[in-house]
C-alpha cells in the first residue's frame, strides 16, 4: 500500500514539473519590445503601443499588467494575434490589469504575445511618462519622424522604473485661425500693392510715349519751318549756295528722321 502511494505521488509530482498549473499572476513576464508613437490629432495626443510580453517563468500566465498615463480617455487593449480587444480593471495608481483566461488565453513558458494598446491624452500634456511594470528588452518613445527616446535593457525596480519625456513638438496647437486670416491679408495687400504699381508703370510708360509724339511733332514743325527761313534766305542772297545746300540737306534729314519715329509710334 504504501508502495502504490508513493508511485502515485511521484507520478504527481511528474506530471507538475511536465505540465505546470495555470498560474493567476504575472510574476515571470519580460517585455521583449514597446515601441511607443505619439501624433497629434483633432481630439489631442493619439497614443499607440506595441508591446511583445513574453513569459520568462516555468508557470502559465493569464495576468497582464499595463501602466497608463494620467489624464489618458478612449483606453483599448488588443490582442493582436486573436484579435481580442482585452477588458481591463483599475488596480492602482494609472495601473491597469488584463484576465488573459477570460478570453480563453494564457501564456505558456516561453510564449509571447503581441498587445497593441492605443490611448489619447490631452493636447496640452507637457511630459509624456511611461513606467515600466516588467524587465524590458527595448523601449522606444517616437513622435512623428523624430525618436525621443530609445533604452535597452531596463530592469523593474519600484523606485526607479520611469521613462520622462518632453513633448516639445507633439504638443504644439494647430496654426490659429487668426493667423491664418493675417498671412492671408498680407497676401491680398501685398498683391494688390503689385498689380498697382505695375497700373502706375504702364500708365507713366503710356505718358511718356505721348511726350514723345508731341516732341516729334514739335521737332518736324521746327525743321520745317527752318527750311522755310533757309530758302527764303538763299533767295534773297543772305547766304551762299554752299551753306544753303548744308543746311538744307541737315534739316531735312532730321524732318525725316522725326516723320519716322512719328509712324513707328503710331504702329
């Protein structure tokens, strides 16, 4: 008798170590990665986490642990794989716990799974904290194109276990409608400036082609009227056919210089 109970319990104690129990908790899991983005948006700062836990213990798990910021609202918990979006209950301060079983989850020794938790916090939030709950491989805080934080290899610790960042970019408001409405209003003047100098130009351009007629006109009568006066004087002897001809052939080229450019502004 006592030999059949002694097979029994070492055939207990076998099946243990082969098959370990389900365990409640979630002393054991490592994170391998949380690749953290933030991008801002109408409703505030959009948060996405992609987070790998993995169990390091020889006991399944059904228990997950996730810290949250203060202030974060529209909190979703999925598990990526079965695409399970995971309830969760408030069990201390900005903690928040995940029951893997009621979803028919677990995780075995050495399996991993993929949560994406994805929060918003307020436009106005000046640092963006994480605090770690596990060991964590590789931790990454991004906003856009630009990484503000990476860290490898951070061990728990209850007393120092925090991520702090400046959300120096993240955080600024959209362009402000008054802005708008004055870059939009120094476009209109600087283009109605434009279009009336160049009004102005044209008509001092046109003024100037009119002065230029008139000076024509003036110059044509003149050569004109001193061909009269050079004809008049060769005829009465006043000057010689030598400086009759010069003059008259002088002025009369420069009359039909002048009738020229008249025409060429008329075309």
């Amino acid at each position: 008798m006592k030999r059949i109970a002694s097979l029994v319990f070492i055939s207990l104690l076998t099946l243990s170590i082969v098959f370990p129990v389900v365990h409640a908790y979630d002393v054991g899991i490592t994170t391998e990665q949380q690749a953290i983005t933030i991008s801002i948006s109408d409703s505030g700062l959009d948060v996405e986490e992609n987070i790998k836990v993995t169990n390091s213990a020889y006991v399944n798990m059904t228990s997950v642990k996730f810290w949250i910021q203060q202030d974060a609202f529209d909190v979703e918990i999925l598990a990526v794989e079965s695409g399970n979006s995971l309830s969760s209950i408030v069990i201390g301060s900005n903690r928040r716990e995940c029951n893997l079983s009621q979803y028919n989850l677990s995780l075995a020794p050495e399996d991993t799974l993929d949560i994406r938790l994805t929060y918003t916090l307020p436009t106005d939030t000046k640092h963006f904290v994480k605090t770690i709950l596990y060991d964590t491989a590789s931790l990454s805080i991004t906003y856009g194109n630009d990484e503000l934080y990476r860290g490898e290899h951070l061990v728990y610790s209850a007393e120092s276990n925090s991520v702090q960042v400046l959300l120096h970019i993240a955080t600024e408001a959209p362009v402000n409608i008054v802005y708008i409405i004055i870059i939009f209003l120094l476009v209109v003047v600087l283009v109605a400036s434009t279009l009336l100098l160049m009004r102005k130009q044209r008509k001092k351009a046109k003024k100037s082609i009119v002065e230029s007629k008139e000076a024509l006109a003036t110059k044509k009568a003149l050569l004109l009227s001193l061909l009269k006066d050079v004809e008049k004087k060769h005829r009465a002897k006043d000057i010689s056919d030598e400086t009759y001809n010069k003059l008259k052939e002088e002025y009369k080229q420069q009359a039909v210089d002048a009738m020229k450019k008249i025409e060429d502004l008329k075309n």
